[in-house]
C-alpha cells in the first residue's frame, strides 16, 4: 500500500483575525474614553464658555451693500480719430489726453486705496474709526505721543481690511460694495456716499477731458481749409460736444445704482449659539485625543 501523506492546513483563529483586532482596539479606545469621561466634560464646557463668552464681548458689526451695474461707455475721441488719418498722432504732438473708454477704471478707482484716503480725509473719519483712542471731549488723541497716534496710513489700511470689500461678478458684471461697521446707519450711509463719490469724481474726469477734447478740435478746424478734413473734424466734434452734455447731466456716470444700501437689522457676526457649539465640539476633539493618545501610552507593554 502506498504511503499517504496528509497535509493540515492550519487555520487562523477568530481571535487572530484583523475584525477580531479591530473589535478589541475599538473596545480598547472606549474604555479609555469611558474612563475618562470627566476630564472630556470639563473641556469640553470650558471651550463652549469660552466661545460663548467670546461670541457676547465681540463687537457687532453690521453689513451693508450696494449692488452697482457699471454705465455704457460711449465711443472715446481716440476711436474716432483712429479712423481719420494722421489726427491721433496729431493730438499726442499736440498734448491732449484723448479720453479712453476702459471700463475697468471705475472699478480700479473704486478699489483704490488713494480713494478711500480721500474719503477718510473729506469726512474726517480718523476720530470715528479709532473713536477708543480719541478724546471727543477736548478733540485731540488721548496719547500725546505723536508716534502712538493713528495717522492716515493707519486709517486706510483699517479700511481697507476691515470695512470696505469689492467683489465683481465677471458672469453678470455686477458690482457689490460691501460696508462692515458697528453701526448700521453709518455702514449705509458710508456705502452709498462712496458710490456718489466715485460718480462724480468719473463724471468729473470726463467732463474735463471732453472739455479739452473739444478745444483741441475747434483749434484743429479752425487751423484748415480743406473742406472734407473740417467736415469730419466737425462730426468728431459733435459727438464730443455730445458726451460732455450727458457727462454734465448724468449723475450715475460710472456706475448704475441697482440696489442701494439701506442699515440692517441684525449684526453679520456669527450667532452665539454657533460659536458655542463649535468651539465645544473643538474642546470635544482636543480632549478626546489627548486622552486617547496617553491611555494608549500608558497601556502599551513594555519590552
């Protein structure tokens, strides 16, 4: 008879297995935590105080924004000259800014930070923006040290962080200026007087450029005889003389108010229940890690 050989193939045990292992390290892992569900609660309300308290002592700032569609822009001077010959080279021998018709300058200006030191110098707002550190009494800065006070540096870069933001809207080209302040009157007020700002200082600009656009072609027509050449100066001129009327009577020169801003009811700040709930949840994770990690320290055997 021949000889048989019997293979045994040995088996894995259930508690050798990796679910098995997995079982008893989550087992493991609660017990820990289990074991120190005190110190986990006391963390944890301790963060949930703390986020509360921060959420109630925190300044409240409300929210105010203007929705602006920039105007049309008419065809500049440069363009028309461009399609007569010579007169563009002409105007730059000769000085004359020629107006462009960009239509990111409005927007430029809006962002501007020569802007808003403008703003903050006209309305004297240094006092307003730094009011804890300004003696309204006696009109003078509570620190008499010159290089302790808050000067215009100081004020446009406060603003420019922390108050005013400009999103565009590349799909729609709508324009949101976004005034974040304590009082919600002034954030309206302050909104909607930088758009009426803007307005007029564009209008402004354009007016004078027109203005110089059109003395320069009155001189250029006066200045020749040929007769084709003054008549389509004279086109050029009437429709100069056409922009500087509507840049005269059109208040909303660079940009159209869709939605002006009015003063909000209830502050932008995050509500107090949620930053509770959140910093509790982050006091929850920080302790139940640290006591994850020294339990299992603490339980390792040692070799």
């Amino acid at each position: 008879m021949a000889d048989q050989y019997v293979y045994l193939v040995p088996q894995q045990t259930a508690a050798t297995t990796p679910a098995a292992d997995n079982a008893l390290d989550l087992d493991a892992l609660l017990r820990i935590l289990k074991s120190r569900w005190k110190l986990i609660t006391v963390v944890t309300l301790i963060f949930l105080g703390l986020g509360i308290a921060k959420s109630v002592s925190e300044t409240k700032l409300y929210q105010a924004e203007v929705v602006l569609l920039p105007a049309k822009k008419q065809a500049s001077l440069s363009s028309s000259l461009g399609q007569l010959s010579g007169l563009s080279s002409m105007a730059s021998v000769a000085g004359v800014s020629l107006p462009s018709a960009d239509a990111g300058e409005p927007l430029a200006f809006l962002k501007s930070k020569d802007f808003v030191r403008a703003f903050i110098l006209d309305n004297n707002l240094l006092p307003v923006l730094y009011a804890k550190r300004w003696d309204a009494a006696n009109h003078r800065w509570k620190n008499p040290d010159t290089t302790k006070q808050p000067d215009i540096r100081d004020g446009v870069r406060y603003f420019d962080r922390a108050i005013r933001v400009v999103l565009e809207d590349k799909k729609t080209g709508l324009v949101t200026l976004t005034i974040k302040w304590k009082d919600s009157q002034v954030a309206a007020e302050w909104a909607n007087l930088l758009v009426k700002r803007l307005n007029d200082r564009m209008r402004q600009r354009a007016i004078a450029d027109s203005g110089r656009s059109v003395s320069y072609l009155q001189q250029e027509i006066a200045a020749t005889n040929v007769v084709s050449l003054q008549q389509s100066l004279g086109r050029v001129l009437e429709s100069e003389m056409q922009k500087l009327l509507l840049a005269q009577a059109n208040e909303e020169f660079a940009f159209k108010v869709v939605d002006a801003a009015y003063p909000a009811k209830s502050p932008s700040n995050p509500s107090t229940v949620l930053v509770g709930l959140c910093a509790g949840l982050l006091g929850f994770s920080l302790s139940a890690v640290i006591v994850l990690i020294t339990g299992r320290r603490r339980t390792r055997p040692t070799v």
